[in-house]
C-alpha cells in the first residue's frame, strides 16, 4: 500500500478505539468550552445552560455506572446513573441559576465560576469555534467525540508530515503517528479540551520549520509557522507566547553555534527565529489591546483556588515557594516512574544527533510543555495534561534515534552478499549522517 493508506489505516484504528470511550472523557473546564460553543452556535443563556449541564451530568452518570459495575463490593446493586445524574444537576443548577438571575450573562461562557476565572475562558475562543460545527451537526455527545478525533487524528498525521519531511523512512515516519497515538499525546487530545489543538498547532509549527530547514521550501514553512503562531492565539494565547519566544531563543543558540564553528547563521534559522519572536511580540501587544487576563489574574487564580479565597498580597514569593517544591516532588515521581523522563532523554537524544537543526527547533517546541506546567504548579491536576507537549520530543525524536538502525537493517541483506556498497541513497536522504 502507498505511504498515505497507511497513515490512513493507523488514524482510522485509533478512531475506531474510541468507540470504546465516547463519554467519561470530559473534565472540569470541558464545561466552559462547551458552553462557549453551544453559545457561538446561537443558542440562549438558559438554553445554554441546561444543555451543558445535561452533558456534564450524562457523563459523570456515566463514569459512576461504570465504576460500579467494578466494584468488588457494590457491583450487584442498582444502577446508581439515575441518582448520581439527579444529584449533579441540582449541584450544577444551584451553582449557576443565581448567576443566571443576577443578569451574568455577559460572556459565551455559562457563569459557573467568580467572573474573574471565567474571563480565562473567554479569552480563548479558538477551540470553542472549532467545535460549534461538530456540535450543530452530531449534537453534543457525538460532536465532542468527533471534534476530538479529528483533532487527534490529525496530530498523528503531523507527526508522520514532520518526519517524512526530515528524510526519515516511511516505516519509522508511521512509528512516530502510532507513538502519538499510543503515548500521552492521543489520550489528552481526545479529552474535549485545548490541549489537542496546542499539540496538533505545535506540530505545525514544528512542520513548518522542517520544510524550512529539511525541504528549502521557505516561504511555505514560515508561512506555516506563523499560521500555527496566530491560531495559537486563538484558542491559548499563553502557548503562542511560549511557542515564539522558544522558536526565537532556539533560532539564536543555532545562530551562535554556527558562529563558534566558523560557519554562517544562515538565513533560514534566522528567518525562523524572526518569526518566532514577532509572533512573541505581537501576542503580548494583541493581549494588552484586547484586555486578556494577564500572568498576575493567572498568579492569584493558582494561589487562590480559582478567586474562592481573597487575593494574596504577596503572590509571587509564594508561587517561587510552590515551584520549588513542586518540581522536586515532580522529580521523586519521575524517579519512582522514569518512562516520561527516559523518553525524553532518548527524544533529544534523536532530535540534536539526528534532527540537525530542525531538531534544534523540535526540542524547542517540546520544551512548552515545561514551561507551561511551570507557569501552573499544581501537582494534582489529572493526566499531567499541562506537560503533554513536552512528549513531542520522544514522538519525533525516537523515531530519529532510530533511523540509522533502521537503514542498517536494510542494507545487511546486500552486504552477506558481498555487494553492500553502503546504504541506498536518494534525493530525499541528504542527511549527512547517514552516509556511514
């Protein structure tokens, strides 16, 4: 079969696993996306409203059947989906009618929480969008199921765009669309939620800089990434700050290596670096002008349990306080389970050895993740979701750390023969590397 079959045959498996999953994906903040679509869509406040808390009641209903067909104690007793769903609306209502009644209903969103947490939300209407055809289509559960397997189907494909565009052979190329499946990566971009949209726009980005770098197709790839860079903004104006100020620092360190071994920047590295830092620039000024809500709001939102306590006066020796310690309990986790750190290791690995400089600018994009679980320290937030752009690496760069194995394979057969005059080559493998 042709390479495009099957990338095909890979996303169409993993859609047909979800099947198994079409509710009990939905966290917290699912809500507030939903609402702002149901809002887009043109629905009213209380229509709204009853809409989204019947999803939300459905699908902890849903996961309370479940659990208690498991359980070693209670799973012969009645069904408890009919109480557990009674009991999540009237909580849900009792939460939001009074809002509801004291005209709060400025926003798309449904004002379950203080004004001040829901203006996070509102500032971030790219996802919401995304959804609104879906849901007018398919209706609420199947349209969140069907957006999220798009979204993470598609992160699958880019991952193979990315690797097929660095010269890597089509079998590994398809291993990195199955390790996006099968890591972290698919499971969080199957929840109804932004992080599938960052991970599938990240990977653009880091297309975008391949076809730069690996294709010499320049003015494609940074097209790309400042398309990537700008839909960004859209649905998490936070990872495009992110995004460009690491394209910018990695066009820089590449910039200046070259320099330290008597070679030229080259106008491609800068070129991405250019763009990486304009996007930078331009989210911080488009932020100001629109009023989003900036890195103090976000400061006392972590500190003060989503605005339920009053302000802290002194937030930031606080939160340097809660980095420290959270990145060291993070690190006694990592040590007890060292698959995340061990992927990363072997991701970079694979990216800076066999990437060039496109990999350079993977690890950038990758090193997000970092920061955006940085900039929220909050050790009990389900799935390490905040991190999962960092699995990135080991996604593209396994597959790189692999390639030489991979050729050697090919070419052994040859080689007992007593004709192996090296691996094949072709106009697509120009790595230097690869020539061994």
């Amino acid at each position: 079969m042709r390479p495009r079959t099957w990338v095909l045959v890979l996303a169409a498996v993993f859609a047909a696993l979800q099947l198994a999953n079409v509710t009990g994906r939905a966290s917290p903040d699912t809500k507030n996306y939903l609402s702002y679509a149901l809002s887009l869509s043109g629905g009213s406040e209380r229509g709204v409203a009853a809409a989204t808390i019947d999803q939300v009641c459905a699908e902890e209903a849903a996961k309370a059947r479940r659990a208690q067909r498991v359980d070693v104690v209670r799973f012969h007793r009645a069904d408890p989906a009919d109480r557990v769903g009674a009991e999540c609306r009237e909580r849900e209502w009792r939460a939001v009618e009074p809002r509801l009644a004291a005209g709060r209903t400025g926003g798309h969103t449904v004002p379950y929480m203080p004004e001040r947490f829901m203006r996070i939300f509102e500032a971030r209407p790219g996802y919401p969008a995304f959804l609104v055809p879906f849901v007018m289509a398919l209706g609420v559960t199947w349209g969140l199921w069907a957006a999220s397997v798009v979204i993470a189907c598609a992160g699958g494909v880019l991952a193979f765009l990315v690797l097929r565009t660095m010269s890597v052979p089509v079998p590994l190329a398809l291993t990195g669309q199955a390790l996006y499946y099968v890591l972290p990566c698919g499971t969080t971009a199957m929840r109804p939620m932004t992080e599938g949209l960052l991970l599938a726009l990240t990977l653009a980005a880091v297309w975008g800089c391949a076809l730069v770098l690996r294709a010499r197709r320049e003015r494609a790839g940074l097209a790309l990434v400042a398309g990537s860079l700008l839909a960004l903004f859209a649905v998490k104006h936070s990872q495009a700050l992110f995004l460009g100020l690491c394209l910018a620092a990695a066009g820089a360190l590449i910039a200046v290596r070259r320099h330290r071994r008597g070679r030229p920047p080259g106008r491609d590295v800068l070129s991405l670096g250019a763009v990486g830092l304009a996007g930078a620039v331009l989210t911080m000024v488009l932020a100001r002008l629109l009023d989003y809500p900036s890195e103090s709001d976000s400061l006392q939102d972590l500190l003060t349990g989503h605005f339920a306590r009053p302000d802290r006066e002194h937030p930031w020796p606080e939160f340097w306080r809660l980095q420290g310690n959270f990145w060291v309990e993070w690190l006694r986790r990592q040590a007890w389970e060292p698959l995340f750190v061990a992927a990363l290791g072997a991701g970079a690995w694979g990216a800076l050895r066999r990437g060039g400089a496109a990999g350079g600018f993977l690890v950038a994009a990758a090193f997000t993740g970092i920061l955006t679980q940085a900039g929220h320290p909050d050790i009990n937030i389900w799935g390490e979701r905040l991190i999962v752009l960092a699995w990135l690496l080991p996604v593209v760069g396994v597959p790189l750390l692999l390639e030489p194995v991979a050729r050697g394979r090919v070419a052994l057969p040859a080689r007992r023969r007593g004709t192996w005059t090296g691996p094949a080559r072709s106009a697509e493998h120009h790595s230097p590397d690869i020539t061994r």
